[in-house]
C-alpha cells in the first residue's frame, strides 16, 4: 500500500499524463470508404484498380494477420 504522500505524488503524475496525452484525444468524425487487396505477391507498384472493386468487410476490431499476405488499400 502506498502512504498519503506517494499517492499525492501518483495522483500529481496522473493529472500531469491527462495534460500531456489530452490533445492526442479524438473523437470519430465519418467512416471512409476504402478498398482492400490481398494477395500473396510481394507489391512493389500500386496494384490495378479493378482489383479492389469490391470492398472488402472486416469486423470493425478484428485484427488482420495473415502470415505472408500483402493487402493494398
């Protein structure tokens, strides 16, 4: 347990980290549109539009990790 005068400082630290990290706050605006596309090969150049004609969907908070998969957007 820590003694009145280490959480006066704790709490000194965590106001101090709200006043620095508060400007990085945002709020969400609008949902972009956007194409993705996967593929196997290594992309070096922009890929063809046409091949991210569809949208693809993900679940918003999923994590995309596909072992040796390049996506483009």
């Amino acid at each position: 347990m820590l003694n009145d005068a280490q959480n006066r400082k704790l709490i000194g630290k965590l106001k101090r980290a709200l006043e620095v990290f508060e400007p990085y706050v945002f709020t969400k605006i609008a949902q972009l549109p956007y194409t993705m596309y996967e593929t196997a090969d290594r992309l070096e150049t922009v890929p063809d539009a046409t091949l991210a004609a569809v949208p693809e969907t993900r679940p918003t908070g999923k994590t995309w990790v596909v072992r040796a998969v390049t996506a483009g957007f």
